[in-house]
C-alpha cells in the first residue's frame, strides 16, 4: 500500500477536490500532501509501477537517494503552500495545485524519459492556471507567452527521447551525456526550463503576474523538477559551469533596477538556479550535494520570500517597490519572517542558504574553476544586495508610503512561520539536511574560516549598501521595464513581422500594379488591331476586293511568263 | 537621487555599531583566525574590500544599464493585444 506512486495520491486528491465545497477543499490542500508525504517516508527505495506499452517499458515509480529528497522537498512545499493558500475560495486554484505539484513528483520519481515528458507537459498546463488565476489581461498573456516555452520544452524532451530509442538505445532515465544529438536536445528542454540564459524571462514574466498564492507553487516545483533533471542526465557536464556561472552573474544587475519586487524575486530565483547548475555542472560528490541541497533551501527561503511579498500585495494590492515602503509598522511579524527568508537565501551563517552554497562554493575552488569562484563570490555579495536587503527595505522600510494594513491572515502567518523554522533549523542542524543528500561527503560548513570569510562578505556589502544609499547613488525605485531577452518575442518578432508582413502587402500590390499594367496595355493592342475599329477587323468593299484579286492575278501572269 | 534618505539619530546609532562590526570583522584577518583557500583570499581584509566593491560595481553597472533597458511601464502593453 505505501508504493502508492505519490502523484496518484494527488491526482486523486484533485479529482475529489474538483467536484467537493470549498471546507472540503481546503481540507484536502493540507491532508493530501501529508497522507502522501507519510506513505513516502515509510516506502523503501526500489523501483515501483513498472509498466509496459507495447514493446516501452516505463516505470512510475522510482525511488532512490535522490528522487527521495526532491520527494519529501515537494511534500514540504506542497504543505506549506496548502496552508499559505487556505484562505483561497478559487476552485480553479485550488484544484490545478493537486495536478501541479502531483506532477511534479511524478516526474521525479519517473524512472523513463517518456514518462518523465507526460509529467512535464502536465506541470506546464496545470501550472498556467495559476497565472491565468489572476484574471487580468497581463495574466493572460503571460500565462500563454509561459505556456508555450513549457510546452515546446517538453516537445523537445520528447523528440530527444524518441531519438534516444530510434538510436537503439534505451530511455531509462539515467545519465544521458552531450555525445549525441539527442543529449542536446534533452539538454536544451530541461535548460528552458530551468531558466537558462536566453530562456530565462517566462520566469520572471509569469512568477511576477501569477496570483500572490500562485507564485508561492510556481516558485516551488518546475525549476527544481528541471535541476534534479540536469542532476540526473547531465552531472559533471563542464558547460554546465559557464552556464550556471553566468546564470548566478546577469540576473542580480536587473534585480537592483527592477520595481516589481515580485519580478526581482524571480531574478534572484535565476541566480540561485545558477549555483545549483553550476555545481551539476562540476560534478564531484560536493558540487552535486551541494547543488541538490541548495535546490531543496531555496524552495523554503524563495518560498518564504514569494510568501512574504504574496502577503503584502495581498494586502494592500502593491507589489512595486516605488509604491510600497514603511510597512514595519503596520506587518511586523511578516516583516520579521522576510527578514528570515532575506538572511537564509544571503547565506548568512545559522540560516539554511550557508550550509548548502558553501558546498558548490568549496567545490568550485577544489576543482580549480578560481575564475568561476571570483564571480560566484560576487553573486553571493550581488544576492545579499539585491534579496536579502532591497526586498526587504523597498516593502517594509525606506520612505514610509502612508499604507496603513494589518497582518495578513493566520494561516498566511502560519505557512510563513513553518519556513522560516525550517530556514534556522537547516542553518544550524545541517547533519539532518546533510544525512538525506545522495552523497555522504562528510563535509562541514561552520569552520572559523568560513564563517568569517562569508559574514565579512555580508556586511561589507550592507556597508557598500548603506554607504551607496548615504551618498544618494543607490537607483530609486522607479515605475519601468527593463528590456530583457524577452524583448525579442515580445518585440522584436512580433514588430518584425508586421514589418516584413506590410513589406510583403507592398510588393503583392506593386506586383499586381505592373501585372496590371501590362495586362491593360496588350489588351490595348489587341482592341487597337482586332477591336471594333480594329484595322483587322473593319469591313471591306467590294470594288476593293476587287482591285486586290486583280492585283494577284496580274502578278501570277507577270512571274509565269518571266 | 531626490530621496536621500536622511537618518534619524537611532539609526545613526546603529549605523555606528555596525561600522564597529564591519572594523571587527577585518581585525580577525590580522588575529590570523581565517585561513586562506588559494591564491587570492590570503590577502587581509580580501573578502571585505571584495564585498564591498562588488556591491559598488553592480550597483553602478546596475544604475548605467538603466539608460539602454529602461522603458515605460507599458512598454510591452501598448503593442499587445
């Protein structure tokens, strides 16, 4: 009973929830996932629901060290946003929870790559709803401009996957490698979505118009399905260190000028997904340990964040930092949560980002990436100034904005509260993360060096912070955009094509113009030779005729005689 | 750069006691507490002049990006239908 594939639990949990009241409903957002979590602790790893489609072998169903820790990480997300979201009346809402975060456990217990495309496909269209859930124009289509990167990265999964069987090979979701064609088309797929450069902006677009409750799932599940996907297919892939180097680097340089702290939030999401690709991308039993607990902390403090400023647009209907400001006074314990959340995704020492980025951190050096490590070090400096400080000082200090609300609703408080234990607890119990991760490396992050090393860091950029803002230099928030990679698909492309689009109109009517033109003037001829007037066609008269035949008849005799 | 923000004397307060921190923390290079790990982190106080001036940097790469990247708010909306 207790191999019941989790995500059966909670598409069953969704079927019920679909045609139940809404007491029901908010019941089942909380009991499912911990009925489905309690059967996960109890179920030994091995390999469950294996089934067979014709000649396909697939399998639903396998647990091991590491589709275990993304398993009970997405229990805990699936808890905790469950009561962050209880006070929610959207059946729309409420349901496409169940199939989203089902889904997302599905796909990483999915022991085949086939398998592993339904689950992703289902994730990119029960997650949508959690856009288009805002009901605003915005939302719309964001949502769609977001559902269609997910879903043409699942097309390019499964194109990889067919690839991989036509080749005679297998599609056991193992490790999978750049050496073939189809590695790169897998690798491109889960790159989408775990917002590589280029293909990052359907995070920062959608995230930022999601509902406040929606964002919170958002933020749990698809990226991190994508970072256990490249652990498993593409550990040790040296590119993956650029990729996740320049991840960790671009993001924080928008996440200073942006005014939607909901959109800097998402920029700051990049630039974490960054140290986890990175440390995939080195690959030592550290770098992966590292790079799957950073997965696991950052789906609490990001979480904790999104839930913090889904609180404050929750309750005073703001979420730019141009507007907002002052609200200590009126939010301090969700204050105080944000600050929790702000000082665990900086890595300060005690809180959970410390223990799980020192490990890529420690990695990088020992592999001898010292250029990668310089720029790491910057986004860790970039990270605290941009989340651990603007999110927090922009909402709830700065200029006060005379908004005037209360704390958000209990089970909000509640929800953030849970995360904001589970931040510390990891930060100074870090055996308990460390006793689940896939490797025993026997690593230890408090050592007088670190500590200083990573607290010096920190406050020097509080000072530069304080420092920039004393001096006046610090960017204000101001109500904008800011042009990004998406402007070529939301710009660019469609401008582009009303271009070429009225450029091809042109040429059509000019072709026809000439075509015409000819047309008319041969018609002309022929109207001029064999028209009514036409020298070809008028009459003649008799005594002509006449004249001609004798004109004949004369030369006939002339040439017969001569 | 109309807000600058102007502290009232608690703050000032503080402020001070955090630049007593941030001295402190420099200190425990020279008490030799930190160990280096390469190269470059052997150097007293290299984690906080490198804190500190990435920080600087980003903030002012940051602020000069604004010039080529910023537009109206519904710069995108205008064109979307």
């Amino acid at each position: 009973m207790t191999e019941l594939p989790p995500f059966l639990i909670f598409f069953i949990g969704g079927v019920i929830a679909a045609v139940s009241p809404n007491i029901v409903r908010a019941i089942l957002t909380v009991l499912v996932p911990a009925v489905s979590a309690l059967l996960l602790f109890n179920t030994e790893l091995g390999n469950y629901a294996a089934y067979q489609i014709f000649s396909y072998q697939g399998e639903l169903y396998r647990l091991d060290e590491l589709s275990r820790l993304f398993g009970y990480l997405f229990h805990i997300a699936a808890v905790i946003g469950g009561i962050y979201a209880l006070h929610v009346k959207d059946r729309v809402q409420q349901v496409s929870v169940f199939f989203y975060a089902g889904s997302a456990l599905g796909g990483v217990m999915a022991g085949d790559l086939v398998t592993l495309f339904v689950f992703w496909e289902i994730a990119a269209v029960s997650s949508v709803a959690l856009v288009w859930a805002r009901r605003t124009m915005k939302a719309y289509h964001s949502g769609m401009r977001y559902l269609i990167i997910q879903v043409a990265s699942g097309m390019l999964l499964l194109v990889g996957a067919v690839m991989l069987l036509g080749e005679g090979g297998s599609a056991t979701f193992e490790y999978i490698g750049t050496d073939s064609a189809a590695g790169w088309l897998i690798l491109i797929a889960f790159g989408i979505k775990a917002a590589f450069p280029f293909a990052h902006n359907w995070l920062t677009d959608a995230y930022a118009e999601a509902t406040p409750t929606g964002s919170v799932f958002l933020s749990a599940f698809t990226t991190k399905l994508a970072i256990y996907a490249l652990a498993r297919g593409y550990p040790g892939t040296e590119l993956l260190v650029y990729v996740g180097v320049a991840m960790t680097a671009f993001p924080i340089f928008y996440a200073v000028i942006e005014n939607d702290l909901r959109r800097v939030l998402g920029y700051s999401m990049i630039n974490q997904l960054g140290f986890m690709v990175c440390g995939i991308g080195i690959g030592t039993e550290l770098a992966l340990n590292g790079a799957v607990a950073h997965a696991f902390n950052d789906v609490i403090f990001k979480g904790l964040l999104f839930m913090s400023m889904g609180a404050v647009l929750h309750m005073t209907g703001k979420i730019n930092g141009s507007e907002l400001g002052g609200l200590y006074k009126s939010m301090p314990i969700t204050t105080t949560l944000c600050i929790i959340g702000a000082a665990s995704i900086s890595a300060f020492p005690l809180f959970s980002g410390f223990v799980s980025k020192s490990m890529v951190m420690s990695a990088a050096l020992s592999e001898g990436y010292l250029g990668g490590w310089l720029v790491l070090l910057f986004a860790s400096a970039g990270v605290f100034h941009h989340a651990g400080i603007k999110i927090p000082y922009f909402a709830f200090f700065a200029h006060d904005s005379g908004i005037r609300t209360t704390e958000p609703p209990r089970n909000m408080l509640l929800a953030m509260t849970i995360s904001a234990c589970l931040c510390v607890g990891i930060g100074c119990f870090p055996q308990y993360l460390y006793a689940i991760l896939p490797f025993d490396t026997g690593y230890w992050p408090y050592d007088a060096t670190h500590v200083i090393a990573q607290t010096q860091i920190l406050f020097f950029s509080a000072l530069a912070f304080i420092w920039l803002q004393l001096k006046g230099i610090y960017p204000p928030e101001l109500r904008s955009v800011n042009l990004d990679a998406e402007w070529f698909y939301r710009r660019v492309f469609p401008q582009g094509w009303v271009v070429v689009r009225d450029a091809f109109r042109k040429g059509a009517d000019a072709v026809t113009y000439i075509l015409r033109s000819v047309l008319v003037w041969v018609l002309d001829i022929v109207l001029h030779h064999h028209g009514p007037k036409g020298s070809m066609s008028r009459s003649w008269s008799t005594g002509s005729m006449m004249l001609w035949v004798f004109v004949l008849l004369a030369g006939y005799l002339l040439f017969y005689f001569v | 750069m109309s807000d600058r923000p102007n502290p009232g004397p608690k703050v000032r307060k503080g402020l001070i006691v955090f630049y007593v921190l941030c001295a402190g923390l420099v200190v425990l290079d020279f008490l030799g507490l930190r160990h280096a790990e390469n190269s470059l982190d052997g150097v007293y106080g290299f984690y906080a002049i490198y804190g500190f001036v990435a920080c600087v940097v980003l903030v002012v790469v940051a602020t000069a990006m604004r010039r080529i990247v910023m537009r109206d708010e519904d710069y995108y909306e205008r064109h979307e239908k």
